[in-house]
C-alpha cells in the first residue's frame, strides 16, 4: 500500500519537475541578436540575396538555429505573414535566402528566429523597393514546330478579309458598270 | 417577252414582293409581341447591370449558364445558312433556290444574337475593349472574337450578293407602292444593279469567291468555339473530336432552324407554290443523315470515355445518365436524336408535319445537349468539395426569351425589308424548265397576287436576259 502511495507521488512529481526544469531553462535563455541584411532597392523579377545574422549577446555566431523570412500581405479583406523561407543559420550564423520581387511596391522582409533551451526569440526587418514594369509570366511551348505560329493565324486571317476586300473591289466595279448602262426600269434583272 | 411578263417569273415577282408592299394585322401584332419581350429582356440586363452578376444563377462552381449555353446555341443555328446554303450551292443542288436566301438571313441573324450572349455573361461589359486591347494571341477567347467577326462579315456578303439583282428588281418594280426611305434603300442597296454581261460575270466571281470560302470559315467558327471547352482543363471536356462534333451539332440544329422559319414565313407570305413539301423532305433528309453522324459522335464519344472512366468520369457519367442530368440527357439523346431518326426514316412520318416535328424536337434536344456540355461539365468538382447547382434566376430565363424574342423580330423586320425568296434565281430556274416541260411548268405556278406592277416600258440592256451564269 505504501509503495502505491510513492508510485502515485512520483507520478504526479515527476511532470511537475519537467516543467519545472524547462522553464527554468526558458527563463536563463540567453538573448540573441538578429540583423536582417537586404538590398535596398531591386528590380521587378531580379532575383536577391536576403541574408539573416544570428549571433548572440556576445557576437559569437549561432549555428543550426532555423531562420523563418516572412512578409506582410493582404489579400482583399484577410491579412497576415506570408513565409518566404526557412533556412538554418550555418558557421558564421547566416541563414542565406533568394527572394524574387514580383510586386512593384515597397516590400518589407522579416526575419524570424523563435528561440530554443538557450536563446530567447530574436526578429528583423528590412525595407526593399522594387521598381520595373517587366513581363514576369513567359509561357513556353511544349513543342516548337518550324513554322507554326502567330503569323501562321495572321497569314489564314489575312487570307479570308483579303478575300472579302477583293470581293468588295469586285463591288465597287459593279456599281461602276451600272452607272455607265442605261436605266431599264422593269427589265430582266436575274 | 410578252410571255415571261404575264408568266411565271411574274406571278413570283407579285407573291414574293408581296409582303414588302403589305403589312397585315397580324404581323403589327406579332412584332409588337416581340418587341415587348426584347424590352423585358432589356429590363432585366438592366437589373443586372445595375447589382451584378450575383442576380443570375451563376457562382464560382458553375460559372457558365444560360449566356454560354444560347450563345453556343445560337451559333450553331448560325450554320444553318451559310454553310448548308454553300454547301447546296457548290453542288449545284436544284430545289435549293427557294431555301437559300432563309437560311443565309438565319446565318446574320442567329449570329448577331448569339454573338450578343458573352458580352451578357461579362459582369463588367465595359471591359469588352480588353480583350483586343491585351487579349493573347494563344487565347481561345480571342480566337473566337476573331473567327467570329470573320464569320459575320463573310455571311453579310455572302447574303448581300445575291440579293443585288432582287434589290434591283425593288427599286424597279416597287416604284410608289414603297415609302420614300425605302425607295431610296433599294436604290443605294441595289448599287446601279441593270443585269449587264459584265455586271453579271463580276457577281458570278464575288459569289464563286464567296461560297468557297465560307465553308472553311464557318467550320472554324465552330470549332474554335468548341475549343472554349475542350482547351479548358475539365474531365467531361477532354475530347479531341469536339470541333468536328461541335461542327455537326452545329449543321444539324441550323438545318432544324431552317425549317421551322421556312415553314413560318411560308405561311405567312403564302409561299406554298415555291416553298413546296418538297423542299421539307429534302431538308429532312439532310436531318435524318445528321441524326446518324451525331448519334455516330455520342456513341464514340461516351464509349471510349466511359470504358476508360478515368480521373471524374464515373461522377460525370453518374450525373448525366442516371442521376441529375439524366432528364436532360435522355430527353436529348431520345428525343433529339433517336426520334426525329425515326421520323426521318420510316415514310409514313416523313411528311411535311413529320419533318416540323422532328426539327421541333432536335431543336429542343440541342439546346439540352449545350445546357449539359456546360452546365454538367462545370459541376464535375475540380478539387475536394461538394458539387454545386446552377438554378437559373428570372433575369436570365428574361434574357433567354428576349434573345429568341430579338432572333424572330430581326427576321420579321428583315422579311419586310427584302425579298424572303431569291427571286432571279428562281425565276431562272424556272425559266430553265419552262424551256423543257412549258406546259406542266404553267399549272405548277400560282395565280395570286394584288401587287400592282410598273409597266416593263424600256427594253433590257444587251446581255441582260441570263443569270450571272454556271457558278450558281
């Protein structure tokens, strides 16, 4: 009966310590700095390089800690982050990304680290303006035949209202024969 | 010459330009009908113009509705003239002659309406001029805007000229029996038509031209709209043979159309004695022989899906053949197709009330076959989620009736303006016969008649007594 009893006390303990043990950890983490490096400007379609720092209080690198890079967005009435990447930081504490800037528009990238046993959440922001007016969508072919194309359609067009103007030439001689016969009111027509 | 003044040609000069002359009750009656409806429909537009689309039935799952289905409708009637016109043409079929100039007024008309029906299904018509203004050459969309004005264009010059010569015939014998606006339209129209030999062989080019090239045309109009569907990415469209299948449907409701407004307008201008029983039954057989090639097209079509019943084609099959479709689908397949075969085939039903039933029914039966292309192929669910339903709002079924309304009040109007009957090309055939058999051909016209005519007072121009020649 008694060894129920400290079974049953173990039990109830032993999460209660766990939990004790971690928030301990949380509450000793240590802080951690996160610089977010971005071009300042880019044009529409170029492709950069983003590159998030993460280093702690002491500026020594923190290596393996997974970086999130994010923007604000809004769609009609919804609004929230959208997530761009995730990159773990290497040696040096880099978490290095590519971003596409599609949007003519002033984009604002964040950086994101949400922290472990040892350091504390850290973010970063960035500003990038990105200016352009490129054709971004370029749609390709599955298969390229030699001389199927826009001008094969403008060619068939061109051939059919060709037609039509030359059946309209064909009109105006008509109307020219007419003027020079005759009037014959009431005459064979057909 | 006295005797093709008081003979036939005559006789079918007074009936045909008869109804230019004379308006009776009943037609004032009939277009006020009409008109009354298109204004409803306009009403209606005007409803939705105001709130939105959300006043029709349509929503993001079934897109499409009654617009795309009347328009597809509508243009397929639209083949009905021209190209069976052309077609009767090249062969040189002889009993064509009365039918023609009907079926190439159903081409413009039928067209023109159905051409209205996706500015309709635009939300925001203002935005029209997009299309041409940033439309994509590798568009469908912009392919049908293309082959379709191409289409229009072609079908008024090929109805315009062969209606020269009975324009000429107007401004000539009409004189003051027409008011003065129409008098001067004959005459612009006509454009200085005396019959000479060399007006005739430039007629005899421009409608050579004309009917050969038609025929390509109107079979791309077709298809390219068949290709609205099947370049989409939906399970029940993923066809290959859609085009020449749009095409047939197409020839077979414009062969039903031509019937029904060719018995309409034969009755109301008294045109038995040159639209005869005969004329139907030859157009029936047209219908019959269609029957089979599109029964031959659902029959490839659903067999070598449904054997294969890949990706959503159970779900499309069960929708249509025994579940929510299936009125649709079988009141098409028997009653579009299997019984107006029947009609055709058995000759104690293929009679002139026989063939009006059996192009009244494939009529019905084709615009059931567009109402499932579209509204069955949208339903098909493109990701996870329940299927929807298109419930057709009243705005709709108003602009539905306004564009039959319009499509019967264009004809009614045009009926009035030129001859319904191609007057030269009859009378030349007839001319043609009276050669060979004068006394049968004398009892075979009709007497009738109260158009007064202008006396013949000038003799005709050298070269004048023949028809613009072989090409017709």
């Amino acid at each position: 009966m008694r060894m129920h009893n400290v079974r049953r006390a173990l039990l109830v303990l032993l999460p209660l310590l766990l939990l004790l043990a971690t928030g301990r950890a949380a509450l000793a983490a240590d802080p951690a700095d996160l610089q977010l490096q971005a071009p300042q400007e880019a044009t529409l379609g170029e492709q950069v390089t983003v590159t998030a720092v993460l280093r702690d209080a002491s500026g020594t690198p923190i290596v393996g800690a997974p970086v999130i890079l994010w923007s604000p967005a809004q769609f009609l009435s919804t609004g929230g982050a959208v997530q761009l990447g995730k990159v773990a930081t290497n040696a040096r504490g880099e978490a290095t990304f590519r971003y596409e800037a599609r949007t003519e528009e002033s984009v604002v990238l964040n950086a994101s680290f949400s922290g472990d046993s040892r350091y504390s959440a850290a973010q970063a922001s960035a500003q990038m303006a990105v200016q352009g007016s490129a054709q971004l969508y370029q749609s390709s072919a599955g298969v390229r035949v030699p001389g199927v194309s826009v001008w094969l359609l403008v060619g068939l067009l061109g051939g059919v209202w060709g037609t039509y103007l030359a059946v309209m030439v064909l009109l105006t001689l008509i109307a020219r024969e007419g003027a020079k016969a005759p009037s014959r009111a009431g005459g064979q027509h057909g | 010459m006295d005797k093709v003044k008081n003979g036939p040609r005559e006789q079918l000069e007074r009936v045909v330009l008869g109804p230019l002359v004379r308006t009776g009750k009943g037609y004032r009656l009939l277009v006020g009908g009409l008109v009354l409806v298109v204004l409803w429909a306009l009403f209606a537009y005007s409803t939705q113009l105001r709130d939105g689309l959300i006043v029709t039935g349509m929503r993001d799952r079934i897109l499409w509705g009654f617009y795309i289905i009347l328009f597809v409708f509508f243009i397929g009637i639209s083949h009905a003239g021209t190209l069976i016109s052309a077609i009767l043409r090249v062969v040189k079929a002889q009993w064509r002659t009365p039918v023609t100039r009907m079926a190439e007024f159903i081409t413009v008309v039928a067209l023109s309406v159905g051409g209205l029906m996706p500015m309709l299904d635009l939300g925001r018509p203002d935005r029209i001029p997009n299309l041409v203004l940033f439309g994509r050459w590798q568009s469908p969309i912009l392919w049908d805007v293309l082959s379709i004005s191409t289409y229009l264009t072609g079908s008024i010059i090929y109805l315009y000229l062969p209606l020269i010569p009975d324009l000429a015939i107007c401004r000539d014998r009409l004189g003051n029996e027409v008011p003065g606006w129409k008098r001067w339209f004959f005459r612009v129209a006509s454009v200085g038509w005396q019959g000479t030999a060399r007006q005739k062989k430039l007629l005899s080019i421009a409608l050579a031209s004309m009917m050969v090239l038609i025929i390509p045309v109107a079979v791309s109009v077709h298809t390219v709209v068949s290709w609205i569907f099947a370049m989409t990415l939906r399970e029940p469209w993923n066809s290959t043979v859609f085009g020449a299948y749009f095409v047939a449907g197409a020839i077979f409701s414009g062969i039903a159309a031509i019937i029904l407004v060719m018995a309409v307008l034969r009755r109301a201008f008294h045109l038995e004695a040159y639209i005869t029983h005969k004329h139907f039954i030859n157009l029936g057989y047209m219908l019959g022989g269609f029957t089979l090639i599109m029964m031959y097209f659902n029959v490839s079509e659903y067999v070598v899906t449904g054997y294969k019943m890949a990706g959503e084609t159970s779900f499309h099959f069960v929708q249509l053949m025994v579940r929510e479709y299936a009125p649709f689908f079988w009141l098409y397949t028997i009653g579009g197709m299997v019984l107006p075969g029947l009609i055709i085939l058995f000759p104690k039903t293929r009679t002139f009330t026989g063939v009006l039933v059996a192009a009244g029914l494939v009529l019905v039966g084709m615009w059931m076959e567009r109402f499932i292309i579209v509204v069955a192929g949208l339903r098909v669910p493109l990701m996870p989620y329940d299927p929807s339903w298109y419930v057709p709002t009243w705005v709709e079924w108003s602009i539905m009736a306004g564009a039959f309304a319009m499509f019967g009040l264009v004809i009614a109007v045009f009926s009035k303006l030129f001859p319904v009957i191609s007057i030269w090309e009859v009378a030349e055939q007839y001319e043609e016969h009276e050669v060979k058999e004068a006394p049968a051909l004398g009892r075979s016209l009709p007497a009738t008649g109260s158009l007064r005519m202008e006396p013949t007072s000038e003799p005709p121009a050298e070269g004048a007594d023949h028809g613009p020649g072989g090409t017709r």
